[in-house]
C-alpha cells in the first residue's frame, strides 16, 4: 500500500481532534487516488439509518487489511480483507451483537479527507452508517517492550489484568475466573498497530482468540492527565469477543 502523508487525530476517549492539511493518501494532496490507504486508527460514530440512534465507536485496520471496531454499543465488528479501488473502500464484515452470534455482512464505502465514510449491512439487520475520523496516533511507531507492563481494564461488570513482557508475550486473568496466555506481534513497526493471539481457558474450556490492539500514550498534565493505554480488541471467529481499554 501506498504510505500517507499527513492526518487527523482523535479517539473518543481521549476527545482532542486536531485536523491536518491532508488526509492520509488521498486526492487533496497526493496527486491522485491511485493506491489509496485504508490502514489506521479511527474514531468516529456508527448510526442505525432506520432509528437514527448514533453511538461512538472505534477502529483499527492494520497494513495487511485486517480490521476491528468495537461499538460504545456492545456490538463488535471483524473486518475482513479492507481493500480500496480508488477512494473506494469495502470489505466483508462479521458482527458480533454480544449474544454469542455472528451475522455476515459488509462494508462499503469511501476514504475521506477527514478518514472514512461508509455503510454496513448485515442480514436481517437495519443498515449503519460509519463516520470515522483517521487518529494521528496511527503514524507512531511500533514496539514490543512499548507494550511491557501491568494493565487494568475494569468496568461495572468486567474486569481484565494483563501483564506483557517486552518479548510481547503476556498472561492474564479476568473476573470471570477465566486466564489468558498469549503473544502480542509487530505487524508493520512503522505504524501503531499489534496483532495479538492467546488462548482464553474458563474452567476445562480453552479457545484461541484472535485481534488488533494500539497504543495510547500518555498525555496531558495535572487534571487533565490522561494515562497511556492499550485499546485490545480480539474475537474468536464464533461469536465471542474481548474488548478491553487497558490502563
């Protein structure tokens, strides 16, 4: 793929949006669509057309097409393959609603200057309407030991501890009595986005997962300090997903 050149910024937890002069290889400055990029980090909102009720969420596609997305929602999307013709985007979708289903659909839509513009449809669902904006957070580097550390998510009622070491292994457990033993892997050390691969054991059960996770750097002073985190997104391929903002 094509590389970018300039960006926006933003995530809907860390609610700075900073524009740039010039999207991320697209016409406004990059002479044409030729080549154009759908890998980053985005943020944005996801709208059903028929209810109009909106609700924040956030992306991930990494160099290689594969793409994550968790609505504020509940439902968590697996982008398969993003591929572009010109400014066009689209790719084949799994939607896990967060009842243990999956519903095939696809994603079809347009790069922008501010990031990217798109519809999904899912069988015998209403469709969506994609807004996102691209997070400059995607231009920085990847790194292993970046990742090393001890990591909390917690929520009214989840809570998931992992520790990474800077190889990018990491172990962990959550509230549910389930453990986690995995590997973080570079996919582009270019850019801010990890693949990861663990397996999760409940009680006798163990399943692979597999997702995209970035990292957010710490920012902000005082008051207005914000910690670095890991957005850590994963599925199982059958219905089951782990999506958890470490901290």
């Amino acid at each position: 793929m094509e590389r970018r050149k300039a960006a926006l910024s933003a995530l809907f937890l860390v609610t700075t949006l900073a524009v740039a002069g010039c999207g991320h290889d697209h016409y406004y400055c990059c002479g044409g669509p030729s080549g154009a990029d759908p890998s980053g980090i985005y943020e944005g909102s996801l709208t059903d057309t028929v209810t109009q009720q909106s609700t924040p969420a956030v992306a991930v596609i990494d160099e290689n097409g594969d793409g994550r997305m968790m609505a504020q929602s509940g439902s968590y999307y697996r982008f398969n393959q993003v591929n572009t013709s010109g400014y066009n985007v689209f790719s084949n979708v799994l939607v896990f609603p967060g009842n243990g289903s999956i519903i095939q659909g696809s994603l079809n839509g347009v790069l922008t200057q501010a990031g990217l513009s798109a519809t999904i449809k899912a069988s015998g669902s209403d469709t969506q309407s994609l807004s996102l904006n691209f997070d400059n957070n995607y231009f920085l580097s990847s790194s292993l030991p970046t990742l090393a550390g001890s990591w909390t998510y917690t929520s009214s009622s989840f809570t998931l501890n992992l520790s990474i070491q800077s190889s990018g292994a990491f172990t962990g457990t959550d509230s549910n009595n389930c453990s986690y033993s995995g590997y973080f892997n570079l996919v582009d050390p270019q850019y801010n986005a990890y693949s990861e691969n663990f397996t999760l054991s409940c009680g006798t059960a163990s399943t692979s997962y597999f997702g995209l996770s970035y990292f957010i750097p710490a920012a902000g002073t005082g008051s207005n300090a914000t910690p670095a985190m890991i957005n850590f997104l994963a599925d199982d391929n059958n219905g089951h997903f782990v999506s958890a903002l470490l901290q």
